[in-house]
C-alpha cells in the first residue's frame, strides 16, 4: 500500500488501548453508588462521547456544567483506581508509531477523554511525549461525532483534512473522522469489519500489527 498521509490522529480508548471493559466497569459502580441507576456495559447512554454528555445521558437530565464536571472527574477517578497498572498498547503500537517517525509523518491524540483521563492513560503506557499534538474534551465546544476535534488537530498539524489518517475503534469517532474528510482505518477492538465499513471506515485491522502489513506491503 502506498502510504500518501502527511499525518495520522489516533483516537485513545479503544484504539491505542483497550480500555472499554474498565470504563464499562467503571461507570456501573459509579452509577449505581453515586447516581442511584443501573447502567450495563454496552448501555447506548455510554455512548455520547464526552464524559459530561455521558453523566446527562445517565441522569435523563439537563446538568450544569459545574455538576456535570463534578461528577465526570469522581467517575474518572474511579476509573484510574481501577486501571492503574492494567493498561497495555494494542499490538504493534509501538513499532507502527516507530514506523511513522521513520517517514516523518506527524502524529496527534485526538480524544473525547478529558485531560485528567489523557494525562493518566499516557502515564500508564508511558507515551507521555508520544505525540506531536494532543485534543481532549476541554479542547472543543463539540466533541465526537462531530469533526471538531479532527479538524482542530489537522489545523495545529498544519495538514489539511484529506492528508490524514484517523484510526478509530468506534462508529462515533469513524464519523466524526469522515465528517472532518479525513481517510479512516478501524482497530477493531469494539467493531466487527462489517460495521467498521458501514460506518464508513476505508479499511479496518485487528491491530497494528495486522496494519502494519497492509502499508508495508509492496
């Protein structure tokens, strides 16, 4: 495969690692002791995005900023306890990233995790200084799927939406990538490929790895 990407924006959970079953975990207990409701892993109210959309979504309700920060950061906390120690890059990672430097192609973190989420993940994987630009939740007015986040990331790259590739794990961060006009290749630590192309990814691999041998091959 020829590689024509100036740039490639990684997505965090789920993409340079697996952490769905801890915040799934995560957002049950937190639910259940400081919120009085249920939530199951995979509950579509999981699945707005950002962590304050997430706390509405739970709740059923409008919330202040104020409120909703408040309880996003308990429930972040949380979720460190349960992952300190825990957290590993998708395979291939390392070496993809490696690879990448080797072609002097520039690199971006582009999350709907907030700050205290992306500082923690990188401490843990120490990937601290891994990246050339890094956006989170704060970063934006409107996270995935919206392009916002994308589109910032290219602005501060300086590389135009059409020179980059985004890996995703989710169908929201696929469209949120396809609606920036980027090029989007899936890990598919949460899709299968079929809904990876649904979603409008234009290739998908189980790993880096796996992806590795499809822009290396000749």
């Amino acid at each position: 495969m020829e590689f024509p990407f100036k740039a490639v924006l990684f997505d965090m959970d789920g993409t340079i690692t697996d952490t769905t079953p801890l915040h799934d975990a995560a957002w049950s207990e937190f639910a259940r002791n400081e919120l009085g409701v249920h939530v199951a892993a995979g509950d579509p109210r999981l699945a707005p995005g950002r962590t304050v959309d997430v706390v509405r979504a739970v709740l059923g309700r409008e919330v202040a900023d104020e409120e909703a920060h408040r309880l996003g950061v308990a429930k972040e906390r949380l979720f460190h306890d349960m992952a300190r120690g825990k957290l590993e890059p998708i395979a291939g990672f390392a070496r993809y990233r490696a690879w990448l430097g080797q072609q002097g192609i520039k690199t971006a973190l582009v999350t709907n995790a907030p700050w205290i989420n992306i500082e923690f993940t990188l401490a843990e994987l120490d990937l601290a200084l891994g990246f050339d630009v890094i956006v989170g939740a704060e970063d934006v007015a409107r996270g995935k799927p919206h392009p916002d986040p994308y589109l910032l990331a290219c602005e501060k790259l300086g590389v135009k939406p059409a020179e980059a590739l985004v890996h995703e794990d989710s169908a929201l961060g696929i469209a949120a990538g396809i609606a920036a006009g980027c090029k989007v290749s899936a890990i598919l630590t949460g899709l299968r490929p079929v809904a990876a192309r649904s979603a409008g990814a234009h290739w998908s691999a189980v790993d880096y790895e796996q992806w590795l041998t499809v822009v290396q091959a000749p």
